[in-house]
C-alpha cells in the first residue's frame, strides 16, 4: 500500500497510453537514462528536453500532436527521491483504465 501511495504521488497521472501500462512504468522508474530513452523511442516518443540542476536530473520525451500529446519523463533525481517517473497524457479517456489496473 505504501509503494502504491508513492507511485501516485510520484506519477502525477492525467490518464494512461495505450502502450504503457503501470508495471511498464514502475519499469521505466528502474531504468536509466540510455535504457529509457531506448525504451521511449520504441513506444513512439521523441526528446523534449533534459532537466538538470542541484535537485532534479531527469529526461522528457513527448509524442503526439494536434492537441493530443503524451508525456513520458525518466529521472535519476527527483529532489529527495531517486527513479522518479512521470507519465501524462491529454486523453482523459485512458484515465479509467489505469484506476482499474492500479486496483487490481
């Protein structure tokens, strides 16, 4: 219970892709940078851009287009957090299926 209030706190989830599914993001939280942007460019995404300061160091990759986008965000360091995910995406209609999946 404790991982799963972390995953959403963490996650901040508008809805979830098609293709990525929460044990596909609990995956990618693990990953490091070449393996997630690996990852990412198979499931369609391109680079965004690359944050780096004293308290965050992470990769965006974004897919998507005419008004409909995908984020999907990999970061090593996530303030006092370590493999920090972040996945959203302006289709509110996938939203109900990552409520079912994270209740199962």
């Amino acid at each position: 219970m404790k991982k799963l209030l972390l995953l959403l706190l963490f996650i901040p989830l508008v809805a979830i892709g098609q293709s990525i599914s929460v044990s596909n993001i609990l995956k990618v939280a693990k990953m490091d940078r070449e393996s997630f942007e690996i990852y990412a460019m198979d499931k369609g995404f391109v680079f965004h851009k690359v944050e780096e300061d004293e308290y965050i160091k992470g990769l965006e990759m974004i897919k998507g287009g005419n008004g409909s986008y995908e984020y999907l965000s990999n970061y090593s360091k996530f303030y006092l957090y370590k493999h920090s995910t972040n996945y959203q995406t302006s289709n509110t209609k996938r939203l109900s299926n990552i409520y079912k999946e994270v209740k199962h």
